[in-house]
C-alpha cells in the first residue's frame, strides 16, 4: 500500500487491474478493508474490534460482545519489541479533528511530536489531542432483562418489543419474510429510540443493528438501496455510538448518514436548498459542526487573518441557526451536540492548535437539552461536568492542549 501511494491510489490501482481481467469490481467498503489491512505500518491497522465498529459489519455484529474504547490496546504501544497485550496502556485519548481513538496518553506523545499520524491507509493532521474524552456515561442496560426468544407480532405492532439479546434480535429479522422486513425494521428503530432515551444503550445499539439487518432483507429482495439501512436507522446507530463515547464509531455511521440523506433527496427528485438546511442531525451535529470548522479553516490563508476571524464567526452563527431549528422542532439532541461542540473545542483562535472551550454556551445549550427531556443521562452528566469544572481551579491536561 506504501508503495502505491496511499488508499485513494490504491483503489485507483484494483479498479484498473479488475477492468483488465475482466473482473468485477469490488464494493468501497472491501476496498477500505483491504486499505487498512494492507497499511504497512503495524500500528496503524485496525485491531478486530476497531473494524467490528465500522458500517460495514453493522448489521452483523453483537454489540455486547465488542470491547468498550478504553478496553482496547493503545496501538502504538503495543507494537513496541517485546510488548505483553495485557500490559499494554489503554485508549484514553481522543484526536481533534479526525476524533480517533487509538492511542494511550503515554503513546500518543509520538503524535504530538509530528502532529500527524497514520490509519488504516490514511494519514491525518491534528489540532490538538484531548486525554480522558470523551466523558463515558454509565450504561444502565440490565442483560437479565434482554429477552433472548422474540416474541411474536413484532412486525405488525401486535407485539411490543422488548429488550432483545442480538441472538433474539437476529431470529427476529430470520423470522419475517422480505415483506415484513421493513416494518419489523420500524418497529426495532422505535424501540432502540426509546431503550436510547433511558440510557439503555447496549440494548439500543443491538436494535439499531437488528433494523439495519432487516432493512438489509428488505431492500435485496426488492432490489432497493434500501438494503444499505435507512437514514433512521443509521442516524440512532451514530447517536447510540456518540453516546457511549465511541466517536469513532459514530463519525463512520454518520457518514452514512449523510449519504443517506443525498439518496433520500435525489428519490424524492430534488429538494430545495431551504429543506436541505433545515435537515437535523440529532447528535451528528456535533460533526457537522467540526466539519464546518475544519473546511473552513483549510479554505482560509494563513496570512489572511481577518478572513480566518470571518471564517470562524461563521462556523458559530450556523451552529446558532441549527439551534434555533432544534428548538422550534423540540429536538434536544442536537442542543446537546451543539453544548459538546462548545464543551470540547468551543471559540479556537486560527489556525486551530488548542482548544477554548466556552463553559457559558456549552452550558446554555445543555440546560436547554434538559428543558426537552429529563430521561437523558448524557445530558445530565454534561452539566454536572460543568459545574465541576466551574468550582474548580483551573488545570491544564498535559495532553490538551499540544505543545507547539
């Protein structure tokens, strides 16, 4: 992969040789997989449980059964000469503002040395690594109430559903024909919506994948793009992984997403500009917002600093707008993105090199949240979080930001 100059070339590379061959051409996805996996630096291939969290396998995998971000081996650390994987220092900090996951603190002071890293076939910059985020809210998921036999009616709003194990779940989706595929998918994203609301995520996130798996029978029997899962059903995936502070996760289901959103419009034969805009994205709109950030800063010249100014006033007036749409619609979750966009990275200077969290907008926007629900746990430990942080002195972490 080194050699043919990176993932973009190498999937250029593939297509070339199958057209040659005669052969077919593979899937994006069985490109990125084979990218990754090829990455001649060890440490900046996924480990099975990264992969395990990437779309592609959503619909297959059992969500109680991956290991949890801060269980995984820093990835630098543990390709070191002689490194015993039990010792090895977990994952405990975030990158900004790729917002990977792979590194321990002690092994991501190699980044901060480069501000660069690779993975999976990609190299990526850095703004600034953040040690211990995101904050982990408890799970309150009870497995002895995941019932592991579906019941029946699932499909047709007979029966309610329950908390499922994935097992059930999965004899679910087995159960129904391609017919009642998509309205068992309906039924399974509703309940994940609600079990995601009182913090009931391991659960949720075994029902968003059981939809995803029958939106997936659904669409290859009638030929639709609907077997690639709904906008629905990615968007809860994306949020329950963004809740349980796997970010990775969540920013790869929300590119998803957005595609998605692309397809639903050209269906519906176009939309107008003000529809596309007024399109929420519940938690994703934290992503969105970076996103903003970060093409507007690479847009901006260094030695134009008023236009830099200019840029950034712009990132925080569309969030602004975005707010104001949530709150007409009551959509609490993107308030709370937009109070963690605000807690983690807030007002930067140009070009961004630290973070400057704005504690009194962050807060604004997550007692707004509350106002909306106050079933969520996320929501609340964002405040209490805040209000620590106020009635404390103030502390730098020797991670964030980096040392120029």
């Amino acid at each position: 992969l080194d050699l043919l100059g990176g993932f973009e070339v190498f999937r250029t590379w593939l297509y070339d040789r199958c057209e040659m061959f005669g052969l077919a051409v593979p899937e994006d996805t069985i490109v990125e997989v084979l990218a990754a996996m090829l990455e001649p630096l060890p440490s900046a291939r996924p480990t099975t449980d990264d992969l395990l969290d990437w779309p592609c396998f959503a619909p297959f995998v059992d969500a109680t059964l991956v290991l949890p971000i801060t269980e995984r081996p820093c990835v630098i650390l543990s390709h070191r000469p002689n490194a015993e994987h039990s010792k090895v220092p977990r994952r405990d900090v975030l990158t900004v503002p790729g917002f990977h996951q792979i590194f321990s603190r002690e092994g991501a002071r190699e980044v901060e040395k480069t501000r660069r890293y690779q993975w999976c076939g990609s190299e990526f910059g850095v703004w600034w690594l953040a040690a211990g985020e995101p904050r982990l809210i408890p799970d309150l998921t009870d497995p002895s109430k995941m019932e592991d036999v579906p019941p029946a009616g699932l499909h047709d709003g007979t029966a309610a559903v329950p908390p499922l194990t994935a097992r059930a779940a999965a004899a679910a989706v087995a159960s129904v024909s391609p017919e009642d595929a998509k309205p068992l998918a309906f039924a399974l994203s509703s309940a994940a919506d609600r079990l995601r609301t009182h913090s009931w995520l391991a659960a949720a996130e075994v029902l968003y994948r059981a939809a995803l798996a029958a939106e997936l029978k659904a669409g290859e029997e009638g030929g639709s793009s609907a077997a690639s899962g709904s906008f629905r059903s990615w968007l809860g995936l994306a949020a329950c992984c963004f809740v349980r502070g796997r970010m990775m996760a969540a920013k790869r289901c929300f590119a998803i997403v957005q595609a998605r959103a692309q397809e639903d419009e050209h269906a519906a034969g176009g939309v107008t500009a003000m529809a596309r805009d007024c399109r929420l994205f519940g938690f994703c709109e934290f992503f969105l917002a970076t996103e903003g950030l970060d093409a507007r800063c690479a847009a901006t010249p260094r030695n134009k600093p008023s236009e830099a100014m200019s840029a950034l006033r712009a990132t925080h007036v569309s969030m602004y707008y975005r707010s104001t749409l949530a709150t007409e619609v009551g959509n609490w979750e993107v308030l709370a993105a937009l109070g963690e966009f605000y807690r983690l990275i807030g007002c930067p200077e140009w070009p961004p090199s630290e973070p400057a969290p704005d504690m009194a907008t962050a807060m604004s926007y997550f007692e707004q949240a509350k106002a909306m629900t106050e079933t969520s746990a996320f929501v609340q430990d964002r405040l209490d979080c805040l209000a620590e942080r106020a009635a404390e002195p103030e502390e730098e972490d020797a991670l964030s930001p980096m040392s120029n």
